[in-house]
C-alpha cells in the first residue's frame, strides 16, 4: 500500500516547466506618444507590469522579455518588477515570431511549455495563463488564447477547418470572408518547448507586411503535423492596447475588477463607479468611501477609516479608524495614526501624523511629524522649503498650534506647546510653553473715522492716521 502511494507520488510531482516570453519591443507608434507603449500605465501600474506580475502569479520557471533597442527604461521597469527575467533585445521590428526568437538562448534551455504572452495585454489573468498551458500537456504544440471581441477589427482570425484550427489570418491578410469571422487571436500563445524553435524557424515573411508573424506558428504547426488548439477567453482579459482609447477602455475595465474586488472583501464604496484605485490599494474591514476619491499607488487603508469625498491619495497609510476629507490630499510618506483627522483643504507628504492628532482645516503638513493628540490649526504652515533643501518640523504630542501659523523648518515644537494664532515660529520652543511670534495688535480710539477721511481728502498713505 505504501508503495504504490509513494509511485503515485512521484508520477505527480513529474511537472512541466515553463518559460514565459513576453513581447515587448513594440514602439507602438499608434500611441502617439514618447513614451514606449509597454510603459504606459493601467491602474497605476505599467503594461508590463501588470503581465509580468500575472505570469509570476501562474508559477513559472523562467521568463524573458524582448525589449527593443534603446529602451532603457522597458529595460528598467523589467529589473524593478521581476529582477529574475531576462532581457532580450530585438534590433529590428520584423515581427512578434522574429521577437520571440530574439529570446533564443532562453528557448535553447528547452522548457517543456513556452508561454509568450504580449506586452500590451494587461489583463491577462494568471489562471488563464495555466489553462492555456493544458493543451500542450495532451499533445498539442501550439495552443492559441482566442476570444470574439464586440469589434474584431485589428485582430488576428482564426481559420478553423472541420473543427481543426489551421491558421491565424491577420487582418491586413484577410479576405473579406475571413474578415466576418468572429473568433479572434487573443494575444498569447503557448508552444510545445521540444518544438517551438523547428516551428519557429519555419515561419517567413510573406505578408501584406513583410513580417514574421508569430500566428503563423498554427499553419507551421500543421505543415509539420502537429497539432494546434484553441481555449476561449473573456474578451476583457484579452484586449491589446494599441491606441490611447484602448487603454482607456482597458483602464475602465480594470478599475471595475478592482472595485469589485474591494467590495467583495467588504470596503463600503457609496458610489463605486467614482472611485478610482490603484492594482496595489489595500483596505481593512469597514473601510467607507465616500464618492470621488482617487487612489494612486501604494495606498494601505486600515479597519473602520473613512475616506471622505474628492480626496486624493498616493503612497499613504491611513491609520485605523482615521478621517480623511472631503478634498484632502495624502502624498507620498504621509502616514496617520489610528484615528488620525485630517480635514478639508489640508495636504500631507512625507509626515507621520499620530493617534489622535487633527488638522482639520486648509494646511500643509510636509517634511513632518506631529505628536498624538496634537492639534493643528486651520491654515498653519509647515515652511519645509528654503529654496534649496527641504527641512523637517517636529510637533511634539498634545501640542496646540493656533490657526494660520508659519512653522519654518527646521524647527521644534514640544510636547504640550502652545503657539498662539498668527505666529511664525522660527525658533523651537520648549515642551510646555507658550510661544507668540506676531506683531501687537494696536488700538486706536476713534481712529476709524480719521482714517476715512484722510482717505476722502485723498491722501497717498492713509494707513497711518495719528
Ligand atoms: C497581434 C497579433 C494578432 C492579435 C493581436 C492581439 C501578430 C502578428 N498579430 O496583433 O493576431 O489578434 O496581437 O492583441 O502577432 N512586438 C515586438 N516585436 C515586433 C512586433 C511586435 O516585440 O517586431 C510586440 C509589441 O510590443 C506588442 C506585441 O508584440 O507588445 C504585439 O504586437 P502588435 O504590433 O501590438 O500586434 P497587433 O497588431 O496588435
Ligand atoms: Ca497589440
């Protein structure tokens, strides 16, 4: 008995390796834009990033991705995603099959399974990218991600013959028969590795464009006797971006998974449909927020905070149970404590503002910290600029800041501290003290009446009326 359990044991863990190809070397010109289309940005996150983050999620072995020549910056958002992929560069654009040879030396290592999976096709989710991966485990050596978009126009058509896939037509190649077929490429392929290279090899350039395209790896296939195979998709998971109104399209559809997503985990959203997130946005339980409020990346929202309307935030931690808004702006290293307020018209960056502390009303808190409980003022300051470096303002807990304060950094205020409304502080001052930084006020008996009538005799400076 125990042996035939430990048989069935190994004859599992015999699993298919898998290398991921990711094509990205595309200038796409249609994006009319200078930055590399594979950098441009879907919930906060890149093109790329958001494949190579699905292609790490379905568990494979290796992956490459072919950039362009000069794109440096493809080529650093590669090591900051997935530091572990390789880099390949395609000199010349002739075609996805010619970029996925650019990757040959990765293809030579021979993995069971080959996943190349398009740069421009953000959606993609990892659970597809394994379904994808069946086919070539019954024998197939090319399984195609297909889909019937609402609009095929652009897409790659798959020819099926008496339930057999023969070919992918492009739509330049089409003819007008072939352009009313529905069933369309999707974007991501998966090739028997012992094959991939001899179909690869096989594939020329004979089209409309003079490329080599990978979707004739299905005619190669079938010239060489092996077997092609087709798995449906969503057309949401699929869509390639080649235009700035595709990626608007597939910014919707990504913002609508993520709210569903936040939903589902039980954030209270009044409208969902006006806040926007980031793929990173994390919430705790009985998170409420209210309508218009935008996420920006790494953004962590803890139990029971509220995030009032027309708020904005971007590398922020919100603190259990803190408030947030209406119209207030987190920047990056703004960190609340539980309970934490901050109100209408107030901006955070780089401050940490502990239990309890308040700034209720119109401030910029930046280069900061503020002590528990602390309370500051409407309009107060934190002066964290000189012109050439920033400096910090260090609040210490339980300090009072009175209204329309000018805090100039550096500089300390103690624990307990009270700086009376108007002032502006240049110097620290000492826990437990009261500091006034303003001019006197003056008193004037009657001095309004002498005012206004140096004024009606037209006198040049009237402020003065002694
Ligand atoms: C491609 C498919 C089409 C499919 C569609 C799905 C081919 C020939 N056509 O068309 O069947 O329906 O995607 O979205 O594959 N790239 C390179 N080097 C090249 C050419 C392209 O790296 O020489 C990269 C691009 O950066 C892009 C991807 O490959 O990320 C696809 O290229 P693209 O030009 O967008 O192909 P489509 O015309 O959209
Ligand atoms: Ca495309």
């Amino acid at each position: 008995m125990m042996l035939y359990e430990g048989a069935a044991e190994t004859f599992r863990m015999k699993r298919r390796t898998c290398l991921a190809i990711v094509l990205a070397a595309g200038e796409g010109t249609r994006m009319r834009s200078a930055l590399p289309k594979v950098l441009h940005a879907v919930a906060g996150r890149s093109l790329l990033a958001h494949v190579l983050d699905a292609i790490a999620k379905a568990k494979v072995d290796a992956t490459a991705v072919v950039i362009g020549p000069r794109q440096d910056a493809v080529a650093a958002e590669v090591r900051r995603v997935a530091p572990k992929a390789g880099c390949f560069v395609q000199q010349a654009r002739r075609g996805t099959a010619h970029a996925v040879l650019a990757a040959k030396p990765a293809l030579k290592r021979r993995a069971d399974d080959v996943l190349i999976v398009y740069g421009d096709t953000p959606l993609i989710r990892a659970a597809t990218l394994k379904r994808l991966r069946a086919p070539l485990a019954k024998g197939a050596a090319v399984a195609v991600l297909a889909f019937r978009p609402s609009d095929p126009a652009g897409y790659g058509r798959l020819i099926v013959n008496k339930g057999k896939l023969v070919a992918i037509r492009e739509e330049a190649d089409a003819s007008a028969g072939e352009k009313t077929i529905r069933l369309c490429n999707g974007g991501v392929m998966a090739l028997a590795g012992a094959q991939a290279l001899a179909i690869l090899q096989r594939i020329g350039d004979r089209n409309r464009k003079g490329e080599f395209y990978l979707t004739d790896a299905v005619a190669a296939a079938n010239g060489m006797k092996l077997k092609a195979a087709a798995i449906e998709a969503e057309e949401d998971e699929v869509r390639g971006i080649n235009t700035k109104g595709q990626l608007a399209e597939a910014e919707a559809f990504a913002q609508r998974r993520l709210r569903k997503a936040a939903l589902e985990g039980g954030v209270t959203f009044v409208a969902p449909e006006t806040v926007f997130l980031s793929a990173d946005t994390k919430f705790g339980k009985d998170v409420v927020v209210e309508p218009y409020v935008v996420f920006g990346d790494k953004v962590t929202v803890e139990d029971n905070a509220v995030i009032h309307s027309f708020s904005h935030l971007a590398g922020a931690h919100v603190g259990k149970g803190a408030s947030v808004g209406p119209f207030a702006r987190l920047r990056p290293g703004t960190r609340l404590g539980a309970g934490a307020r901050v109100g209408n018209f107030v901006e955070v960056k780089q401050a940490v503002i502990e239990a309890g502390a308040k700034a209720n009303h119109l401030s910029y808190i930046g280069d900061a910290t503020v002590g528990a409980d602390a309370n500051i003022g409407a309009g107060t300051i934190t002066c964290n600029y000189d012109g050439a470096e920033k400096h910090r303002t260090a609040i210490g807990k339980g300090a009072f800041i009175g209204s329309n304060s000018s805090l100039v950094a550096p500089v300390e205020i103690g624990a307990g501290a009270y700086v009376g409304s108007g002032s502006v502080i240049t110097k620290d001052v000492p826990a437990g003290a009261l500091a006034l930084a303003r001019g006197r006020q003056v008193i004037k008996e009657g001095g309004a009446a002498r005012l206004r009538s140096l004024k009606s005799l037209g006198k040049k400076n009237p402020q003065s009326p002694d």
